[in-house]
C-alpha cells in the first residue's frame, strides 16, 4: 500500500512538472512568434526607410543641379550688369 501511495504522489509529481514544462514551453512559442513579427515588421520599416531615402537623395541631386543653374544663370547676369 506504501509503495502504490509513493507511486501516486510521484505521478503527481511528474504531471506538475511536465505541466509547467508545458506552459513554459507555449509561453517561449509565443515569445518566438511574436518576436517574429516584430523582425517582419522591421524589415519591412527598414525597406520603407531606405525607400524614402533614395527618394530624399534624388530630391536633393535636383535641388543642387537647380542651384547650380540658378547660380550660373545669376552671375551670367552680375556680368551682363557690369558691362
């Protein structure tokens, strides 16, 4: 009778902890999911952000090939003026 009453408290025992094993174990898969989608949506703001950089890059090339021009257009006529 003593050997089947430690047998069950064992059991128990052993259930408790595969339970809580158990719950570990889905609380990291959720962890692991979630940290997924924050990688996902990371790369996806990192595209983003390279994407409105190029677009800011091209802005300023034009906006300096247009103060070139002006520049050049102004002193043409600074000359213009002192003739």
């Amino acid at each position: 009778m003593n050997k089947i009453l430690e047998k069950v408290i064992l059991d128990k025992d052993h259930q408790s902890i595969i339970k809580k094993m158990d719950d570990t174990i889905k609380a990291k898969d959720k962890e692991i999911l979630e940290m997924k989608n924050i990688e996902t949506q990371h790369q996806r703001m990192n595209g983003l952000l390279h994407e409105e950089i190029a677009k800011l890059n091209k802005e300023i090339f034009n906006l300096k090939k247009e103060n070139a021009i002006f520049k050049e257009n102004l002193q043409a006529e600074l000359l213009r003026v002192k003739k």
